[in-house]
C-alpha cells in the first residue's frame, strides 16, 4: 500500500499491565472500579470493587483502549468511569505522534485473534505483553489514518444500531417462550401433587456431581462437560475439555449413558439440559449435578421445563450460598420441590412447550443469523481499511 510504513507496536506506543491487587481488599460496594477480564465487553462498569491503596500509574480513564491477555485477545475501549487496572489486563498508552490511537484500535484485533489462534493451552491461552509489543502493525500517513478513522466511525455507529435492534429482537424472542412456559406452570388444574426431585429418580442412584480435579486437557481423553456447556435446555459442545479416562472412571458414578438430566450447581447457574445419547460414556464436572429421572416416575423433559420455569429458579437462587463463588448444595438440590400432574398431563404440556420452543426457535435463529451477517459485514470494512482500499461511500452503502 503507497505511502503506509509497518512497524512494531512496541516502536509506536507503550504497554502498562495491571498489578495483582490484594483480593482481600476486593468488596461488591468498594470505592474503586477495579477492571478484570470480565468487564471489558461492557466497558462500562465492573463486578468488583477495590479498598486499598494504588498507584495512580494503574488507574484507566474513559478512552483507555485495553487488552484481556487470558482466553480471548481483544482490545476494548474504557468506557466508564477512572478505575482500577487489576492483572492480566493491559493498558495502550502514550502513542506516538505518527499513529492515531483510533486507527490503532480499529486494526489490532486482527493481529490479536492471530496470536490467538496459534497459542497453545491447558486449561486458558495467555497472552504477554512481549508478544504485543512484537505486532507488526502497518499504518498509513497520519492524515490517511484519520480519514479512515472517521469513515469507520460513522459505519460502525450504524452497524452498532443495527445490532442493538437484533439483540433486542432476540431477547424478546426468548422472553416470549419464557413468558409461555411460566404461564403454563402457573396455571396448574387439579391433580397436580408435590414431590421432590429426588424421588423422581432412580433409587439406584444419587443426585451427585461429577470429577473433582480434570487434569490437564488430553488429545484422545473422554469428553466432560463443564458448567460453561450446560446451558439453559441445550449443552453446547463448544470448549469441551477431554480428560483422561482413568480420572473419568474414578468418578463411574456421573459417566453417562444418555437421558440424564443435568443441574448447575456451580459457576455458571441456571444450566439445565437433557444428556442426548450420543454423548453415552461422556462425563461431568463437579459443578455440575447428574440427576438421573426414572421415566416410571416421570417425564424427564417436563422435569426440564419445570426447572427452567421462574418458579424453580426463584427456589433454587434462594438457596445458593457464596459471595464470590455461589453454588448449590446438593443437599437442597435433592428436596427440591417439584409440582405434579398425572403422566397424560405432563406429555400434553411437554407437546405444547415443545411447539412453542419450535417457533421462537425460528425466530432465534433469523435473529442470530442477522447479528453474524452485522459481524460479518464489520470485518469486511475492517479488512479493507487496512487494504488501502476503504472509500466513504462504499463503507456507508455496506
């Protein structure tokens, strides 16, 4: 590209790492913001708070451009208010003059996911400040960067409205099959009996949770699900660890045959889906509670619903103990009480929840289509920007 100079990141601006603060002194109503992994997609307010002393070489300030350096590589801009740089969090700072900041933050995601890709790991991939500074990053005459900057500016903003009317349209989706099912087990008729969970299940075996410590991820291990594939109705097999067989036989009492119903009751709350048989002989963690219905005694799939529904997890959210790791015991878990109607009842219910999950499905999945083609779309400016070949009126009729 005429005129565009490619040089390491570390030759045009500096990079700041968080410090490790003190958890002792982290407090949900704390005076300090402090910014962890987790808060940067908002960029706008954080989960944890900070009582302590600092250096003010650690605080971010609105227009900050950081980078999560553990699982995904991104770089995002601070949004909020000052805050606190907490580890393995970086910040970009003092750009030199020759590189807008902006044009920075629009280009390195790229090189980012690059690094990404090719990064080995056990249990998270991680990213050093070292292999930031060694970006070979192109960059245009400043007057040409600024350019771009401002037609990506005025193209996003549009994508962003775009995207926030498919997300809402998505959440209304689902909200819609919520609504439906939590009326369905409001309007309970005669017949209907409580039980508890526990002895809806097969008396040979325990509502239990599944492999304390996995080990390191193995090439040809057994598969285990984690609280993060346990979602709410499905398991998503993206991320699955595989660990090695004989840690999965030790715990033979959670390997599963298929049918089963599982329960987060760690981490990730909420959680709750029917094991297909395809995943027979798979296994769990131990956040994770394996909850074996008899089908003599009911139906496993109203069961689901029943669990999902706002009056379950009103229940089960009472009985979650834990401030900074909530769980549920197993204990609670198994008296869990649970409402029921005769056999013939709970398949006419299943049908109807069945029928209806269908339709806003459907919608769903033109809702998520949408938001990948907004992605999409994104990544094609992006890449022409940064080919030289990016003029406002093809970025704005895209």
């Amino acid at each position: 590209m005429k005129g565009w100079e490619v040089s390491k990141l570390g030759d045009l601006l500096q990079i700041q790492n968080g410090f490790a603060f003190d958890s002792k002194a982290f407090s949900p109503n704390g005076e300090h913001p402090l910014i962890r992994i987790r808060d940067l997609k908002g960029g706008i307010t954080t989960e944890t708070r900070y009582d302590g002393d600092f250096e003010r070489r650690y605080v971010v300030r609105k227009g900050d451009y950081l980078i999560g350096m553990d699982g995904e590589f991104g770089c995002y801009e601070w949004k909020g208010s000052e805050a606190l740089l907490n580890q393995r969090v970086c910040k970009l700072h003092s750009f030199d003059q020759k590189l807008d900041s902006r044009f920075l933050f629009y280009g390195i995601n790229k090189f980012l996911k690059d690094i990404e890709e090719v990064t080995g790991f056990t249990t998270v991939k991680h990213l050093s400040s070292k292999q930031i500074a060694g970006i070979e990053f192109p960059f245009a005459p400043l007057a040409e960067q600024r350019r771009i900057v401002s037609i990506l500016d005025e193209a996003f903003a549009g994508l962003a409205v775009m995207r926030q009317h498919a997300e809402a349209n998505l959440k209304n989706a689902r909200a819609l099959f919520d609504s439906h099912l939590n009326a369905i087990f409001s309007q309970r008729g005669e017949g209907w009996v409580e039980t508890t969970l526990t002895k809806l299940c097969d008396p040979n075996r325990l509502i239990t949770y599944g492999v304390i410590k996995l080990g390191e991820s193995q090439s040809n291990g057994i598969p285990c699900l984690r609280t993060s594939n346990v979602r709410k109705l499905y398991i998503d097999t993206i991320g699955i660890k595989l660990i090695d067989k004989t840690i999965s036989d030790n715990y033979a009492r959670t390997i599963l045959s298929g049918g089963e119903l599982l329960v987060n009751v760690r981490g990730t709350l909420g959680g709750v889906a029917i094991v297909p048989h395809s995943m027979n002989g798979w296994n769990v963690s131990r956040e994770i509670a394996v909850v074996p219905i008899m089908d003599s005694l009911a139906k496993t799939e109203f069961v689901a619903y029943f669990l999902v529904s706002i009056y379950c997890q009103a229940w089960l959210k009472n009985v979650t103990k834990g401030a900074t790791y909530a769980g549920i015991n197993l204990e609670d878990l198994r008296i869990l009480p649970i409402m029921m109607p005769n056999r013939s009842v709970q398949n006419e219910i299943v049908d109807s929840i069945r029928a209806y999950e269908d339709r806003t499905e459907g919608l769903e999945l033109l809702y998520r289509q949408k938001l990948a083609a907004i992605d999409e779309l994104k990544q094609s400016i992006l890449h022409r920007a940064f080919s030289g070949e990016l003029s406002a009126k093809d970025a704005l009729a895209a």
